[in-house]
C-alpha cells in the first residue's frame, strides 16, 4: 500500500514520525510525502508539487491496476479526477 500525503509546507506534514515508524515495521506500506508550497531553499527529503499522474507513476509501476481513494477538500478531489 503507498499513502501520497501532501501538505503545503514542511511545518504542516503531521504523522511523519508515526508513519516513518510503520514503514520501517511493515514493508509493504509506503508513505510518500510531497510539499505543494514550499521554497526550493528548504531542506526537505520527499517530493514537492502536488499529487499527478507523473508523481504517481514515479512511485506505482502499474497504476492501471491499483485502487485509488483520495481523501481532501473538494477541490482537491475534483482536481485529481
């Protein structure tokens, strides 16, 4: 399983240890985090831009073949369709 989990800003990302903890027990679950507005400046380790077709075919070899749940604001949802 891979969790896409973006956040504007590094200061917003919640459950990094949590989930950081998961992935080291259970290899099979996969989090990726991506930064939608943060300054290339910044020091940060995961993706950056918002959640797309290319960032998921990055992570997913087949996303033809896996199930797909999105979860956030309307607008958001709407716009990953």
């Amino acid at each position: 399983m891979t969790l896409f989990a973006s956040f504007g800003k590094k200061e917003n990302v919640i459950f990094y240890e949590s989930f950081t903890d998961v992935m080291k027990k259970n290899k099979a679950i996969r989090v990726v985090y991506t930064l939608t507005q943060e300054d290339e400046a910044t020091e940060w380790g995961g993706e950056r831009g918002r959640v797309s077709e290319k960032l998921l075919q990055k992570h997913i070899k087949d996303v033809s073949s896996v199930v797909f749940y999105v979860v956030g604001s309307p607008a958001m949802v709407s716009g990953t369709r």
